[in-house]
C-alpha cells in the first residue's frame, strides 16, 4: 500500500490541487463580477438621483409658472409706466426700481441689441449680436408690441439657470427685459447646483468624482460647461463635444473609460430628456464622472487574497509541479496569443475558423476575409520610433476587436498585418459600409503618448465562393486585394470587384 501511494502520490495530489484551486478561481471569479455588480448599480442610482433631481425641478417649475408670467407681466407693466415719465435711461435708479421689483434683475436693451443698463453690473455692456439666433428673435420682439415671457436659460455671465420677460418701449428703442434666478423663487432647485449634488453624492459614494453640466448651442455648434456663479465656459476638449453631441443626437447616455493624470475613470453623459413641454432642458447633458479608483482596489483586494490562497496551496505541491504547470500555462498562451496586441496569432485564427467551419457548414451566411495592413508603417517607425510603431499597432489592433470582434475573429499575422474572418454579416454591401465606418475612425489622427499621428488603413476582402473551406487561399485572395487597394489608393477593395 505505501509503495502504491509513493508510486502514484502526485496522481493524487495534482487532481486535488486542481479541483481547489478551480473552486478558488471560480470563487475570486464570482467576487470579481460582485465588486462590478455593486459598482454598476451604484452607478445607476446616482445617474437615477441625478435625473429624477431634474425632474423634481421641472415639476415644481412648471406648476408655478404661470405664478412667475403674471409677477413678471405686471413688473414689466410697471417699467412702461416708468419710462413714459422718466424716457431718459441714464436717469433711470435701477437700483431703487430692483428693490421693488423683489428678486428680480432689470435689463435695458437698445435698438443695436446692446445692454446699454441692468441691475446686473456684469451684464452692462453684453451684445447679443454675437448670438444670431436669439438676435433674431430679439429683433422681432423690438418690432412688436406685445409683452413676451420665455422659458428658463443659462445666464452667459453667471452660469445660472434664469427666467427672462421682455416688453419694448412704445417708441421701440429699448426693450425691458427682466430675468429672475431658478434658487429666488425655487428653493427646491438648488439640486441644479451640478457642484453640490457632486458634493452630495461623493458623502455617500466615494466612486463619485464629479458632476458637470453642459449645453450645446445648435446656433453657433459650441458646447459650453455650466458652472453656477461662474461665466459660461466654451469646452475645446474633442473627447467631451464629441460625446455630449453623440449623447444629444442618439438621446441615451453615453459611458467612456478616461486615463488621465495617471488615473482610470468613467464619465457617463445622460441627455436629460423630460417631455416636449420641457424644451428648456433641450441640448444639454450632464455627466457623471466614476473614480474607478474604488473598484480597482477592491478586485485588487480580492486578487491578492486569491493569489494568498493559492500560494498556499503551493506550498504543500513541489517545487517542480509549481514550475511545470507555469510553464504549461505560458506556452499554452505563447502559442496562442499575440505578445503585443494579445489578438489571436495564425495559427490560433486558422484553428478557430475551422472549427467554426465545421460547426455551421449548413449555415447560409458567407464567409468573408478581410486583410488589413497599415500604410506607411515604416514611416510612423522611423519618424517616431519603434515604441510609437508598437503603440500604433496596439491602437488598431483595439479599433479592429472592438469594431468587428463580435462580427468574426480579429488576429494579427505579424508586423503591421491583421486579417480577419467575418462570420455575422449576412451580404458584402454591409460589410462595405462597417468597413468605410471603421476607416472613418482614422480620419482624425491619433493622440499616442503626446504624440499626433496619421494613421490610416488599406483594406482587402475575400468572399469564400464555394463549400470547401481553404484557408489559406482565401487568405491570399484578400492579400492581393489588399494590395490593389494600396496600388489604387482606395481605402478598400474587394476581390473581384472594383
């Protein structure tokens, strides 16, 4: 019997070792998707909080809005009266005329659509000429006789949300505007405050790093950030424009992952839609910024007690099972794996499309092969560097998986080739059109370590035209389409096309 255990001990061991340590796995694997559970639903009761705050704020604003038109209608009334005894504005007391009209700021704009006089110091001097839309509404209020009262705004020189009223003069120079700040007469709407809702929410989740508001201006194509008390900010970040106008134009939140100041976060921009009656809150977006810095340290954490354990149970193994397995394990992904991309190499890509072969022979959707090189790669390494060369061949590498890994396989050959089999599109006219969108990608350059670089792609495509599957010919097929695209300068060609 002892002979027995000492001939077969590591037959004994080893299945124990693996049947702990995938139960260690599975449990660090079911922490794992806990911690990102816990942050996601996080995530959604602030984005929730955040927009029910703006609904609370409609609400109440819409209920007592008819309140605030009257208030105004009279006040504006009132201003009239004034100027039919007083027609000299330079002898007007703003400041006396403010006191008696409660909260709210007085503005005199004349016939160049200038604020020649307002209560609001800041404001004097403010041309509206430079906004050509709302100029134009302006002008047609000079030309009336009617009192106007509009829906809430941003104050350009404040960043706080106001009500404006407007009556011209009979003589039609000037137009008496009035405007009252949302926290004057609603004090629920401090919630607005994008700053102390941040500040709120960070108390309660640490995750929460920041809350920002912003609106786009359809006039002039310019996103501004909202900072109350603070002038209107103009945003000259592409990352954020081109999300708050992606957020605007698909009208549901958009989420990012953000590497900045050597730290990861997550903004999540949420247009704040609340009905057709609510257009005050058209064209803007708030963003929530997540310090994924949390998250990290807990799944850090549970990784380090994952590897304790493990280690432990090394312990107990010998030093060479512990050795072997490694090795196993980094020649299984050695032979499998791209070193610098991590993208499926040949010999992985040829093993998996057999194997999908196989599998859906009887299906009727075709087999496509595209061959995708990168132009003037030996450019982009000299001018700048091997590093940037790997940098750049990282960069699409993660362009091609994201826009096709759920279409197909993506695999690097070597150097500045990439093939890629499409499984899960049905003609070659929609994947021309997923091929032109990916292209549009690198239309812009890229921004690599401080560094812009024009990158751009010459795409060849194979279709397989009959029910035997050669790899490699298919392959090749779409390499010499490749290299029409490059001889043609066209962004892409397919085999048999033009």
């Amino acid at each position: 019997m002892f002979k027995f255990l000492n001939k077969y001990k590591y037959f004994l061991i080893i299945p124990l070792f693996i049947v702990i340590a995938i139960l260690m796995v599975l449990n660090f694997k079911m922490t794992h998707r806990m911690i990102q559970d816990k942050y996601n639903q996080i995530n959604h009761m602030v984005e929730d909080s955040v927009m029910n705050a703006f609904v609370d704020i409609d609400r109440i604003y819409m209920g007592k809005e008819d309140e605030i038109n009257n208030k105004m209608k009279d006040y504006s009334d009132q201003l009239l009266a004034y100027y039919d005894k007083t027609p000299d504005i330079n002898q007007w007391d703003l400041d006396a005329l403010k006191a008696s009209f409660a909260d709210y700021e007085i503005y005199v704009i004349d016939d160049q659509l200038k604020v020649v006089a307002s209560s609001l110091k800041a404001d004097v001097g403010l041309d509206f000429n430079q906004y050509p839309s709302f100029a134009s509404l302006l002008q047609n209020r000079f030309d009336s006789d009617s009192f106007f009262v509009g829906d809430l705004q941003v104050s350009i020189n404040t960043g706080t949300f106001q009500k404006y009223s407007y009556i011209p003069s009979p003589d039609h120079r000037y137009i008496f505007e009035l405007s009252i700040d949302v926290d004057r007469f609603l004090e629920e709407s401090k919630q607005l405050n994008a700053s102390e809702e941040s500040l709120s929410l960070k108390e309660r989740y640490p995750s929460v790093s920041n809350i920002t508001l912003y609106k786009y201006s359809e006039d002039n194509k310019q996103t501004v950030r909202i900072i109350p008390n603070h002038p209107l900010q103009a945003v000259n970040d592409p990352q954020i424009k081109e999300s708050v106008e992606r957020a605007l134009l698909l009208g549901e939140k958009q989420s990012y992952k953000v590497y900045e100041d050597h730290q990861y976060s997550r903004q999540t921009y949420m247009p704040i839609i609340l009905g057709e009656d609510s257009v005050f809150w058209n064209n803007m977006v708030v963003c929530v910024t997540y310090d994924l810095k949390p998250m990290y340290l807990e799944e850090q954490r549970a990784k380090e007690m994952l590897m304790i354990n493990l280690m432990a149970l090394m312990i107990i193994l010998a030093t060479f099972f512990i050795s072997l397995s490694f090795l196993i394990k980094r020649l299984e992904s050695l032979a499998f794996k791209d070193s610098l991309t991590g993208l499926m190499n040949r010999v992985a890509f040829e093993e998996k499309i057999k194997k999908y072969y196989v599998k859906h022979r009887s299906m009727t959707s075709p087999l496509f092969m595209m061959f995708i090189d990168i132009n003037k790669f030996k450019f982009i390494n000299d001018t700048y560097g091997h590093q940037m060369g790997d940098d750049v061949i990282k960069a699409v590498a993660g362009i091609l998986e994201i826009n096709f890994a759920d279409k197909g396989c993506v695999a690097r050959l070597g150097g500045d080739e990439f093939v890629i089999a499409i499984t899960q599109i049905e003609s070659i006219e929609a994947l021309a059109q997923q091929v032109e969108n990916m292209i549009n990608l690198f239309s812009d350059p890229l921004t690599l370590n401080g560094e812009s670089v024009d990158i751009s792609l010459s795409v060849g495509i194979a279709q397989q035209e009959d029910t035997s599957l050669d790899i490699e010919a298919l392959i090749q097929r779409a390499d010499m389409a490749m290299y029409q695209s490059k001889k043609r300068e066209m962004p892409y060609v397919i085999d048999g096309g033009n």
